[in-house]
C-alpha cells in the first residue's frame, strides 16, 4: 500500500516549491493536482512513468475515490495543492476516508500565498511596536463565520489581516473594518496572482478607494487582501528598530555591546 502525500505547491511560481516537495515528485508514481490554482509547470519533475492529472472537474468524492486507487497500485501518491495545503485546502476532508481506508499520510507545508503577496509588494507584515500580529482569516462569503471571527471582531486588533477567498467581497471587506475603526485612508494592498511569472498584479490603494481601483483593473479571483498598519513601511523615515539586530540587545548568538564610561 502507498502513501499519499499532500504537497503545497507554493502560491503559482514552480520554482517556490520546498525541495522537499520537488524530491517527491521526482519520486511520484502518481500526481493529482488542483489545476484551477496550481500551474501543470510544477508537475514538470515527474518521471516519464507518472500518472498525472487535473481534479478541476472533480469533486471531493472523485477526488479521494482516485488518491486512494493510486495508492493501492503505486508508492508515492501526491494530492498537489495551491500555496500551504493546511490553509482552506480541504486538507481533513481528504485525510479522514485515507484514514479509515489504512493509508498513511503524510503533509509537506508550502508557501502561502499571504507571504507570497507580502513579498510582492515588499512589505513585512509585523513590524516592531508597530504590530507583532497577523491574523489570516476571510470575510463571510457562503461559508459561514464561526461566531467571534467576522471581520469586524477581528479588525479591532488593529493588526495585519491576510484575506483569503474575499476579493468579490470588497464591500464587505470595507464596511466591516469602517465598523472595526479603520480610517478610509487607512492603506490596503492586493495582489492577484502573487508571484505567477508574468500575471502577477500588484494594487495598492485606500480603504476608501481599493474597490474601485480593483474593479479597474478587472481583478475579480485569485487575490490576497492585505490590510495592515505596517504597509508602505519601506518608506517611512521614523522607523523603530528590531531588537534582534540591536547592538544593545543581547540573545543567544550575540553579546551586547557595552558602550564604556
Ligand atoms: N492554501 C492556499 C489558499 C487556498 S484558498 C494558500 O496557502 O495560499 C484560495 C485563495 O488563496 C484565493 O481566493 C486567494 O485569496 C488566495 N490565493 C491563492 N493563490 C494566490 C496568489 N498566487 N496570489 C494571491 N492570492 C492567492
């Protein structure tokens, strides 16, 4: 019997897989992977004998029905999934029937698109005394919120908000941080298509303008809305210092320096 690993791709560009992820695919007896998300070009180090498809058009039975026949034929199945799989990725739904078919699982972690999309804009999402904090969350779209977890609640933190699965739901998105106390200036960036090699878009706007400037540039799937007090940060000219870095600040790799008397 084999064993069905479940991959994360990374957020679009093939070469942000981990090497682990990549060793098994050179290894894969068999790929299924979420074509809606997942470019074919990361299936692109699997060996002449691998079978490789596309779940686009399956539906979680026809999904779990396949890893598990793929793993009483072969070794190394791989379920490929979009950015980390343990991020709105079905991941339990899947593991559970391998579960009680007796297949062993294994999970291989990949890079999220919120990170992916940080990157884009060059921006870090916790800053020092600025915010320590992020929150990846989504707004309530046909997937219900569980209660203490709408928008608005998590807003007030006043931290950095990754939004997932929301960029259809900008008004949403702007009612609920008006109602957490966000200004209308307050910055927000999102990024479609965060690191595909030539598709990405990066769009940088307000509270009060972002849907608009979405909606011009036609960006209606595939987004991360990133809302933090953090943004923009490369150009600021007051900026507090990490303490890891701080020639008074002492940790386990590194003395402090003491300035003498
Ligand atoms: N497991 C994935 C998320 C899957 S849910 C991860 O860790 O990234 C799908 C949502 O992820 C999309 O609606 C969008 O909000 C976001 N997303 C996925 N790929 C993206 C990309 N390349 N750029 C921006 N957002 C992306």
């Amino acid at each position: 019997m084999g064993k069905v690993w479940f991959v994360g791709a990374g957020p679009g560009d093939p070469d942000l897989i981990t090497v682990k992820g990549r060793n098994l695919i050179e290894q894969a007896d068999a790929i299924l992977y979420a074509g809606s998300l997942v470019s074919e070009t990361a299936t692109r180090w699997a060996g002449p004998g691998c079978a490789i498809e596309d779940s686009k058009g399956m539906d979680l039975e026809e999904i779990i029905a396949w890893l598990i026949r793929k793993a009483r034929e072969g070794e190394t199945v791989i379920r490929l999934q979009t950015g980390d799989p343990g991020l709105y990725g079905a991941l339990i739904e899947m593991v559970q029937p391998l579960d009680e078919a007796g297949i062993d699982v294994g999970v291989v972690p990949g890079v999220s698109s919120a990170m992916a999309s940080a990157a884009a804009g060059v921006e870090s999402l916790t800053l020092p005394e600025v915010t320590q904090t992020v929150i990846l969350t989504r707004v309530e779209g046909r997937t219900p919120m569980p209660e203490g977890e709408s928008l608005a609640e998590l807003a007030q933190h006043h931290c950095t908000l990754c939004l997932f699965l929301s960029i259809t739901l900008l008004k949403k998105v702007q009612t609920e941080l008006l109602q957490a106390g966000w200004t209308e200036d307050a910055p927000i960036l999102v990024v479609h298509k965060a690191s595909w090699p030539g598709e990405e878009k990066i769009i940088r706007g307000t509270l009060a303008d972002i849907r608009e400037k979405c909606r011009a540039e036609k960006i209606n799937s595939q987004a991360m809305i990133i809302v933090s007090p953090t943004l923009g940060a490369r150009q600021w000219n007051e900026l507090k210092k990490s303490k890891l870095y701080d020639k008074s600040f002492s940790h386990r790799f590194r003395k402090a320096q003491t300035t003498s008397q």
